[in-house]
C-alpha cells in the first residue's frame, strides 16, 4: 500500500517568527513571544488540516523566508530559525510549564523533534511589510 501522507508543507505567516533568545520558554504564559508563536501555530494548523498533514517522524528539512522592509530586520537568522523550530516541534516534551494557555494549539506539531532536521535554510526578501514563510518537508533517506 502505498503512503499518501504529504512529505511537505509550505505555509505563510504576516508579521514576525518567534525568536529563540532566551532561557525562558517561548511557551510560558505571558512571554513576550505569546503572539508571534500563536501566530505561526494557527498558520501551521490551518496548513496542516488543509492537507490532512501527519507529523513527520523521519529527517526532515526546515525552510524560513523572511519577507522585510529593507534595513529592518530584527533578529540573527538563528534566533529566527530556532524559534519557528521550537514552536513547531510537538510540544509535549516541554511538561516542565503549563501550556493550557495554548488551547487546542498545544497539539500542532509538524514534526517530533528538532533532532530530525538534517537542513536548515534562510533567505531574506524585501518587502514592504513584515511577513515569512516556511517550509517543512521529508529528506529522503539514501541507503
């Protein structure tokens, strides 16, 4: 039987990703993140109930656009990548704090873990306002 699950998934965001500068969860209630991560959880859900998308399991390869006014960029690429990958990896491992804050958005995961992704990648695009896109997809595994 062959596998029809969708081996990637591209969504947009309007305004900032989430960034990843700090000790403290990006999760915590209240964190000055709150609303860039529920921003890209509820793009990822919409994306992912869309496609009937199923969490990978395997490598994977994580893609950021970022789309800014020329000069304005607010973050390091690696602050910028390691919150879009935090927000989208499944969230149960992070029991330490509460996440009944997050509603129903606490299960949007596209994949289990960051210890899958094999590649990263970021650009950066001028535009006239701040938005990004993302990209999550399999890597094929080469035997």
């Amino acid at each position: 039987m062959q596998d029809t699950r969708a081996l990637a998934l591209t969504f947009e965001v309007s305004g900032l990703p989430p960034v990843k500068t700090e000790a403290l969860s990006i999760f915590a209630a209240g964190h000055r993140q709150a609303t860039r991560v529920r921003a890209l959880l509820q793009a990822a859900c919409t994306a992912a109930q869309r496609t009937g998308w199923t969490p990978l399991a395997g490598p994977i390869e994580v893609d950021l656009t970022l789309r800014c006014p020329p000069g304005h960029r607010t973050s390091d690429a690696s602050t910028l990548l390691g919150g879009v990958c935090a927000v989208l990896q499944d969230k149960k491992r992070v029991a330490n704090i509460g996440l009944a804050h997050l509603g129903v958005l606490v299960d949007v995961a596209l994949y289990d873990d960051d210890r899958q992704i094999r590649r990263l990648s970021y650009v950066e695009e001028p535009a006239e306002d701040f938005s990004y896109q993302v990209r999550v997809a399999a890597v094929p595994t080469v035997v």
